[in-house]
C-alpha cells in the first residue's frame, strides 16, 4: 500500500506541474497588454496636466505664489 500512495501522490505532483505550466503559457501575452495599457494611461493623465497647468487661471496663480516667494523679506 506505501507504493500505491507514492504513485498517487507522484501522480498528483505530475498533474500539478503540468497545470501550472499551462497556466503560466496562458498569461505570457497579459504582461505585454497590461503595460501598454498603462503607458497610454499615464500618457492621458500627463496630457490633461499639462492641459491644466498651462491653462491661464493656474498660470497667474503660480505666477502669483512664485512672486511672493522671491520677493519675500530676508
């Protein structure tokens, strides 16, 4: 009965191995997609930053904070 229990679980072992290697061949092209998704992500978001930054309201208000800032008293 000891043989019969190490073939299963060499079985089992086998099984598994073969599982997971299937499974990590299924997920070998979702890295490549998941990074470019984010790169066009954070490309949007630097876009519309700049977008507000540059707007004329933010402008005169960091103009006006850098103003003060330099012509502060020492």
């Amino acid at each position: 009965m000891a043989g019969a229990g190490g073939l299963a679980w060499g079985a089992a072992r086998r099984a598994w191995r073969a599982r997971s290697a299937r499974m990590r061949g299924a997920d070998a092209g979702m890295i490549t997609s998941e990074y470019a998704l984010g790169t066009v992500a954070a490309c949007a978001f630097a876009a519309l930053l700049y977008r507000v930054v540059t707007s004329g309201t933010v402008k005169q208000l960091l103009e006006g904070v850098i103003g003060k800032a330099l012509g502060g008293q020492f």
